[in-house]
C-alpha cells in the first residue's frame, strides 16, 4: 500500500510548481523552456536537475533558489535534491556554414583604435573560461596582431595535428594569431583577398575542439577583415568597444551601424575607462568623462553591458601575459569584467531563443 505523500506527489505536480519560476533574460518560465529534467520522487524526497542557457548566466543563484523553494512549498514535500547544470545552446545556420564544434561566435568590435578592444576581447574569454564555459579567441586583427603577447603564449610554435592547426592555450582558452606564423618585426602588407583567406583558415583549418563561445578580437573600424567574418559565418552578435570621450562616442555609432547593415544582432555597448579610482581611495576620478557609452546605448535601445575603471594594472597584466582577470580575480576591474561576462552570456541565449521563436512561426 502507497503512502499518502507517495499518492500526492506527481511528476506534472513538480512541473506545474516549476513553471512558475521565470527566466528574467528570457521572459520564459524554465519548464518551457526545457530547462527542467530527470524528475524523480521519492516519498517526500524529490529530485530534479536544472540546466541552464549559460554557465555564465547572470541570474544563476535567483534561479536556483526559486526552484528550490517552489518545490518545497509543495504539500507533502520534506526535503529537495536539485542538480544544476548548463549547456550552450547552437547557433541555427540561416544559410550559411557553421564552424565545427563551436556554438556561439561574439565579434569585439570598435569603431576606432586604442579604446582597450584586445584588453576586453582578452578579460571576457578568461572570465567566460573561469566561470565555466569552453572558450576560444580568435585575433582577427592579421596586420597587428597582439593577442599572443597579451594571453601570455607569444612564444608558442603552431604544430598541426590531421592537417589542422593546433591552437596555444592559456588561462583556459585557446588562442589562434597571425602573430604564430610570422616573426615579430615582419609586417604584414596585406590586401583584403589575403586578409579573407586567413580570417577563413583561422576559422576552419584549426583544431578548436567543442567550444561554448568563440570570442573573435576584430580590428578597428569596418573594412575587409569585418565583411569576411560575416559572410564566412553566422556571428551570435558584436560586443562593441567604446570609451567615454565624444570622437570614441562617433567611432562607436558606426560600429553599430555596421552590425545593423550586416543583419548581425548588437549584444551591447561595454564602456571602457569609464573613470579612476586610486587604491584606498573612495575618490573617482572622470578623466575621459563618464556615462557616454550608457547613453549610446539608451539613444540606440541596445543593452549596455558595462563601465571598466581605468587601472594600471590592467596595463601591466596584458604586457605581462596575465589578463587582469586571471592576474587578479577578486580587484574591482576583474569584477567588472566577470559582470560583463554574464550580460554578454545572457545576451547570446536571448538571440538565440529569438531565432528559435522566428523559425517556429515561419
């Protein structure tokens, strides 16, 4: 004979109390959206795993509680086993190729040089990298490129396995660079036919393995290397660069106008050397001003991803191999990138569940 709280309890009576608890990204409650697995039920015991869009999602810890608690006000349920999880959604491929093994492709853009793109393209593939997902960085910048010396293998020497190029890797992500395949004082005097065929090697000729988000470090402004990526791929968004000062402000509206051309979703504008604040200080200094990027962002209804202090320490640590995040994960800049990590997170899984909604209603 079954017990009362063995009678009482069902399956679709966890799944009804789950479908109360909402992604706040997604405006989608987590039974919907197929977040919601492997239920079981033992007298007043009840298991069940929840898989989340993002090992990086924002709202993890909101997530987890609620579902939690939503179980457990359930009449004759005493205790609550949850196992959480996490598994990046792929891209659809809307007509054009996509690239083996990798889910989601972020373009870092910025309308003009020196705002700090490479530091940000850097600081967000370690961030994703150290808040759980699989990470690459591909340095699409074939003429200048940095991004070795910045992630700390400038050394490495490229070796190829089944006649594929095997990326370096450090601080848990895997780098690709122009800069592996010539000497440091070469210049590359390149016209854009050259500069397509690297992009489109550097894309498929290398051993990247099963990625979560591949982060591709753009060169500034909008001329070949730009176009290549966009019609060699489908790209998940563009991050784009900006700081505060008006002429980057311009820049940056341009970068955005190129993504609106090229059909390619914005993520979001992230505001670098927002300000300056001294160690031990409570002072903030504006020295480029403050806020442009924000604004940018509300005037074009795009997300604001965040601001990033301006610190020495960034500086050093990307002349050193050690973006700051890795070099010094609990300092305020490194917080500001892990937040940015999250919002770039959770725009990807937005943009995705976009494209899965229009195709369902073609």
């Amino acid at each position: 004979m079954l017990g009362a709280n063995e009678n009482k309890l069902n399956e679709e009576q966890i799944r009804k109390a789950l479908s109360t608890v909402m992604d706040p990204d997604l405006n989608i409650d987590v039974v919907t959206l197929g977040m919601i697995s492997d239920i079981k039920i033992t007298g007043s015991k009840v298991f069940f795993k929840l898989t989340l869009t993002t090992p990086a999602c924002p709202v993890k810890e909101r997530l987890e509680g609620e579902c939690q608690d939503a179980v457990k006000a359930l009449d004759g349920v005493e205790e609550v086993e949850m196992e959480s999880a996490a598994q990046v959604a792929g891209q659809r491929r809307n007509g054009k190729e996509p690239v083996n093994g990798i889910k989601q492709i972020i373009a870092v853009t910025s309308g003009k040089g020196g705002v700090g793109k490479s530091t940000v393209s850097c600081n967000l593939a370690v961030a994703l990298a150290k808040l759980g997902a699989k990470v690459g960085l591909l340095d699409a910048d074939i003429t200048g490129p940095n991004i070795p010396l910045m992630m700390g293998v400038d050394a490495y020497q490229p070796t190829a396995k089944d006649n594929r190029i095997v990326p370096a890797e450090n601080h848990g992500v895997k780098c690709i660079s122009m800069a592996f395949f010539v000497s440091q004082d070469t210049p590359l005097i390149w016209r854009g036919p050259m500069l397509d065929k690297a992009i489109k090697q550097f894309l498929r000729d290398v051993e990247w393995g099963e990625l979560d988000y591949l982060i591709v470090d753009m060169p500034p402004g909008t001329g070949d290397a730009q176009l290549t990526m966009v019609q060699a791929t489908q790209l998940s968004g563009g991050v784009i660069v900006t700081t505060p000062q008006d002429v980057a402000l311009l820049d940056g509206r341009k970068g955005l106008a190129m993504f609106s051309q090229m059909e390619v979703p914005i993520l979001g504008f992230v505001e670098n050397m927002s300000y300056f604040q001294p160690k031990g200080s409570s002072e903030q200094y504006e020295i480029f001003g403050r806020g442009g990027g924000k604004r940018l962002a509300e005037e074009h209804q795009v997300p604001f991803l965040g601001e990033i202090p301006l610190d020495p320490e960034v500086r050093i640590g990307g002349d050193q191999g050690v973006p700051i995040v890795a070099g010094d994960p609990d300092c305020a800049v490194s917080k500001a990138f892990i937040e940015i990590a999250k919002q770039v997170a959770a725009q990807v899984s937005i943009q995705s569940r976009a494209e899965v909604a229009t195709a369902a209603a073609v």
